[in-house]
C-alpha cells in the first residue's frame, strides 16, 4: 500500500511541476510598437500616445482591453486577433478598434 501511495505522490509532484513548465513556455511576447503591422496599423502600448492628427477619430477612452478583438490574458495586457502569437497591452489601441458589444 505505501508504494502505491509513494508512486502517486511522485507522480502528481511530476504533473504539476510539468504543467508549471508548460505554462511559461506559453507565455506570448508583447507587440512591439515598431513591428510592421503594429506600424501599420498605428498601434500604440499607451492609447494617450496616440497622433490624433493622424487618427482623428481616436478617443482616449479608446484602449486595447475595451475592444471586441482583445482576449483577456491579465490586468496588463492580453491577445489580439490581429498580432497572433503576440500580447497587447491593456491599455494600447490602434486604428482597428472596435467597441465591445
């Protein structure tokens, strides 16, 4: 009986330690600002720092994490559809915002 017991232990300190690494080998890199269709798409990691001669449509109350493109991954940033394998930052924009439903 102690040897099933000390083979389960083992085997869940293995599962877990295995999910922990697996997480952080998913961890996604930000966009940069100067990444080409970042650039395109005049993206910005700070909605205030947005040219608003060039986008006068923009809002300040306009950010990344009140778009209906952004995928929630934390309080600071998250996915977009449009920078696959890639973070936003929570209160970024660009010219492809869409107000959340």
């Amino acid at each position: 009986m102690k040897n099933t017991r000390r083979q389960f232990l083992i085997m869940s300190a293995a599962g877990a330690a295995t999910l922990s690494l697996n997480n952080l080998a998913h961890a996604q890199a930000m966009v940069a600002e100067t990444d080409p269709q970042a650039q395109a798409l005049g993206y910005k990691a700070d909605t205030t720092k947005v040219d608003t001669k060039k986008y006068p449509k923009h809002a300040n109350t306009q950010r990344c994490d009140n778009c209906a493109l952004y995928q929630p991954k934390g309080a600071a940033a998250g996915g977009c559809s449009l920078f696959a394998g890639k973070q936003v930052a929570a209160a970024g924009w660009c010219s492809a915002w869409a107000k959340k439903a």
